[in-house]
C-alpha cells in the first residue's frame, strides 16, 4: 500500500510514500512503523497553504479521504485605536486584544513613547493584568492620568503583531453654574 498526497488548488502531486514531489520542502510525508498511519506535515504554514489537501491510498480500489486546512495569522487589536481621549485624573484603561493565535502569547509587553513601561516607577498607579485563552486579553491601567501619560502606547505579544494607540490626555475645565 503506498499513500500519496495532493494539494486540490493547483492538482500538484506532494508526496508519494515518504517520498516528495514538490520543490517546498516544508511538505514532509511520515509514516508510522507497524501502523497505517500517515503523516503529511506542512513546516513553516503560510496563508496561501489554506486549502483542500487529499490523502490517496492505492488499494483497488483507491481509496481518497480529502480535509480542509485553515492557516490563521494572530490578530492584535487595542480597543479603540488609532486614538483615544481619556480626561485628566481619570483611569486609563487600555485593552490589548489577541486572536486567532495557535496558543496564547507567553508574554505581552507594553510600551509608552517606545520605551518599555515599568510598573515599579515612582509615579505608582501603573499595572497590567492580563487574561491568556483562546483569546488572551491585557488590561493597562494608569491611574490619575496626567499630560504625562499621553503619547503612543504600544502592545507586543510574543507571537502576534504589535498594535499601537495615540492617548491624549484632556484638561478638562468644569463649568460653574449661572447665579
């Protein structure tokens, strides 16, 4: 029994036993011994590698069992980018949103003005809390914002894109009422 492997979008013939016919050497057939277990993997998946792949066996008759691979890339968004305005003295709440990746991200870093925030600083009032699953969220909160804080903060997953914000911090004057 020899088990072949086909890529429907272009018809292209990948692998025949553990042999492969294709100039991607990402494509690798492996075969399990004293097992009917066959293997294709597909090394470094792109988008384009989306698709209908077919897994033919030549018994008589043959035998084809097709299956669909979806290659997603990790999505990163900050909710209400490109710009938000948060009022003086207000907490700024900062929410960093990852999907669509494979595992959650070990480590989401967060930076301000480019440089990497420490939330041991002596302005205080600055932490991250982050929730990690199938969609990994991480909150930045400052406390008390101030003209200070404003400025481009950025989220870095480990495993996604980055995302950048614009915050602008707002004077707000208060009205006093008409006697």
């Amino acid at each position: 029994m020899v088990v072949s492997w086909v890529r429907h979008r272009d018809i292209h013939l990948l692998t025949v036993g553990t042999d492969t016919y294709t100039s991607d050497q990402r494509f690798v057939a492996s075969h399990f011994p004293r097992t009917e277990d066959w293997t294709l993997e597909v090394k470094y998946p792109q988008l384009r590698d989306s698709g209908t792949y077919e897994c033919q066996v030549s018994t008589t008759p043959p035998i084809g069992h097709s299956m669909h691979l979806s290659v997603v890339e990790p999505v990163t968004t900050v909710i209400g980018e490109p710009e938000m305005y948060i009022n003086r003295g207000s907490t700024m709440n900062l929410t960093c949103v990852v999907e669509f990746s494979p595992e959650p991200p070990p480590a989401i870093f967060w930076t301000h003005n480019e440089k990497e925030i420490n939330y041991d600083s002596p302005r205080g009032g600055v932490s991250v809390i982050t929730e990690k699953g199938e969609i990994t969220t991480s909150y930045l909160l400052v406390q008390r914002a101030q003209p200070a804080d404003s400025g481009s903060y950025t989220c870095h997953p480990s495993n996604a894109n980055d995302k950048t914000v614009t915050v602008h911090i707002l004077n707000v004057v208060g009205k006093k009422g008409v006697e």
